[in-house]
C-alpha cells in the first residue's frame, strides 16, 4: 500500500509541474477566463510547484506528506468550483476532480 501511495504522490507532483512549467501558456488562458489576476495566478502557480517538490520530498520524509496533500486538495476543489463558476464542460472538470481525489487518498493516508 506505502508504495500505491508513493505512485500517487509522483503521479500527483510530475502532473502538476508538467501543467505549470510545460503547458503554462494553457494556465494563463484559464486563468483569464476565471477572472483572476496574475497576481493569483502566479501564487497558486508558485505554491502548487513547491507543494509538489514537497510531496516527492515526502517520499523519504514522511511527515512532509500531510499539509502539502491538503493544500493541493484546497487548491484542486477551488479548480473545481471556478470551472462550475464559468460553466465550464465537465470535460475541463475531469483533471482537477482526479488530483483532487488522489490528492485526498494520499492525505487520508499519510494521516495515518
């Protein structure tokens, strides 16, 4: 089961990092759309990268699992409801609501 977990959290971080480093360009469009500044963006952008380095970090410590996996559970349900606020479809929902799921597995678990 610690090794499902460990896959989560790689999956979780290398996901995230991809989205905010490779495929920034999709970010800001999104982010445009939702009505937030760049000041936001760059916040949320900032903290879900160093968020993910902590959930690989977790990988050999252990107690560094819980608040980060928390954090990117807050974040993901917010990607949540701004995709319901603009009306997105559900098919824009399905990344988020995944990481967000994954994201409460690995918190349950490290809670533990």
């Amino acid at each position: 089961m610690e090794n499902l977990i460990h896959i989560l959290q790689l999956l979780v971080a290398i996901s995230v990092c991809y989205v905010w480093i490779f495929r920034y360009h999709n970010v800001i469009i999104e982010f445009e759309k939702f009505e937030l500044s760049d000041v936001t963006r760059n916040f949320v952008g900032f903290s879900k990268v160093i968020l993910s380095t902590l959930l690989v970090t977790g990988i050999w410590f252990p107690s560094l699992v819980l608040i980060p996996s928390i954090l990117m559970v807050f974040f993901m349900a917010a990607a949540q409801y701004y995709h319901f606020k603009i009306r997105d479809p559900f098919i824009k929902y399905v990344p988020s609501l995944i990481f967000l799921v994954l994201s409460v597995i690995i918190a349950i678990s490290s809670a533990q």
